[in-house]
C-alpha cells in the first residue's frame, strides 16, 4: 500500500466506525486509543477523521503494552517501556482500540489486559490497518483496513509519515533472523 491507498483505507474505516457508533448509540460515549507504536498515529488520523463525522473530537490515549506482553520471560531482556497515556474515565466508553497489523494477537490481548486495569468499557472495537492472519488467539477485528494472506516466514511494516517516514507505506518483507 502507498500514502494514497492508506489514506484511502482510513477515510474508508472512519466512515464505518462512525456509521457503527451512530447506529448503536455510542457515538457520544466514543473514544480512541492507539496501541504504542504502530497504532498511536493511525488511531491520530482516525480520530482527526471521526471529529468531522461525528462532530466533535472523542477522547484519545495511547497503551503501551510492554509490561503486559505474555513472551517477556522468554527473552529475558528488560523490556523498553513508553508511555501508557489515558486521561479519560474508560467506564462505560465505546473504547475503539487502533493498531497497525494483527499479527498472533498477543498484542491486542496484552492490551485488553491493560485497558481494564483503567475501568471496564461497555465495548471495545478493534480496528487495524492490516490483518494478515496467523492469529493464535481468538482475536478478530471489528474494522480491517486491508487483509492480507502472509505467509510465517515474512513481516507486515507499516511505515507512516509520524515516525520519520519519507512517505506512508505497507511492505512486506522478508523475516530477519533474531
């Protein structure tokens, strides 16, 4: 996917959730949280892209799920840890949950464990960029950008423009070794 395409994808996927919010009476009760890294400024856009929909801005924040991961004692590094920011009361939300690429699932199941530690949500969506299957949990998302069959052996790379990028980008490349 170029910057064009991810543009297209997210313009596409605010007109879904919002269309969801409005038809189940969350769109008031709305608010979005990007997953750290890749998600935090896919979650921007689509915030920026649901305030024009819906009308007004929805409170954001942003998990990082280092600490809750389920793998830390099998690489026995000390784990790098960014900050979890939500500045809002979760109880009761339409938390809508934003990565770039749902992989295992471990991520998203690392970041529901975190979210609840903040209140319990009346809902949690979860909207990605890219599902390219090879889920281990049973994790689906509510809002897919873009499926892709990828087979073990390579990686889904978001690039965005936030993070130094030149432009926004989809790669799929070969896995490096560890």
């Amino acid at each position: 996917m170029n910057s064009q395409q991810i543009e297209q994808v997210i313009t596409r996927l605010g007109g879904e959730i919002a269309a969801r919010a409005t038809a189940v009476g969350a769109a008031e009760a709305l608010a979005i949280v990007g997953i750290r890294r890749g998600g935090v400024h896919l979650a921007a856009r689509l915030r920026a892209d649901l305030a024009r929909r819906l009308g007004r801005p929805a409170p954001h924040g942003t998990l990082d799920i280092a600490l809750y991961r389920d793998d830390l004692a099998a690489h026995g590094a000390v784990p790098v840890v960014g900050p979890t920011d939500i500045r809002f009361p979760v109880e009761g939300k339409t938390v809508l949950l934003v990565d770039d690429v749902l992989y295992t699932g471990r991520t998203v199941r690392a970041a529901l464990d975190e979210l609840v530690d903040f209140g319990r949500p009346k809902r949690v969506w979860l909207a990605v960029l890219v599902d390219r299957g090879g889920h281990e949990l049973p994790i689906a998302a509510d809002f897919v950008g873009a499926t892709l069959a990828v087979p073990d052996g390579q990686d889904v790379q978001v690039t965005l423009r936030e993070d130094g990028a030149a432009e926004d980008a989809v790669v799929i490349s070969t896995r490096r070794p560890r």
